[in-house]
C-alpha cells in the first residue's frame, strides 16, 4: 500500500477532529418536531443552544384535550394548532435556563432546555 493512500484519512481525521469548534454548525437552525396527542406535547421535554434558532415542527393529531395551542409566556407567544395541520413555531431561545410553555390553560406543560 502506498503511503499517499494514508495522508488523506490523516487530513480527514483532523477535519473531524475540529468539527465540535466549527462555526458553521453554531449557526445551524434546531429542529424539534412535537406531537400533541391526548398525553400533552410529545416530547415534552426538549433541548437547545441558546441564541440559536430553534424551530418546533408541531402537529396536534388529538381533539380530546384543551392543548389546541402552544403558550410560551417568556416570549410573548400564543400559537394556534389547528388538528392535524403542521405549524412551525420559530423562536430564538436567548437565556439559558428553562423555557417554559404549555396549553391556555396550563395543563399540558413542557420545557425547553436551553444550554
Ligand atoms: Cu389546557
């Protein structure tokens, strides 16, 4: 086997090796598709990278529950979600921490983990 053969993997290798550092994958949008089915918002529990968009491709497929829509107090935003129609939600999540959002009501609750 000649040793040209080897130098290129060696460069690949380190390519990977900086990839976490990389800036182009900062700006990479998130995306979260959530379904609301007579459990709540499935999952409930998500995370994200703080100042990153982050998009939740949300499609409510029950009409048992009161969840018709997504509160997000922190953000000022109320979101219908007709019945089994996709609706993307696009937020900015800016502070690190909990943001929380739920139904009108607040009886289907869930979390962004923002990190
Ligand atoms: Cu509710």
């Amino acid at each position: 086997m000649s040793r040209t053969a080897i130098l290129p993997l060696a460069a690949l290798a380190a390519v990977l090796a900086l990839a976490p550092a990389c800036k182009g994958d900062d700006a990479k949008e998130q995306v979260v598709k959530i379904t609301v089915t007579k459990n709540g918002y499935e999952p409930w529990r998500i995370e994200a990278k703080a100042g990153r968009p982050l998009t939740l491709v949300m499609t409510r497929v029950t009409d048992q529950t009161c969840a018709t829509e997504i509160v997000i107090p922190d953000l000022g935003m109320n979101v219908p979600l007709p019945l089994n129609e996709t609706v993307m939600v696009r937020v900015v999540p800016q502070k690190t921490g909990e943001l929380r959002f739920s139904c009108g009501m607040k009886m289907f609750q869930g979390v962004i983990d923002v990190r």
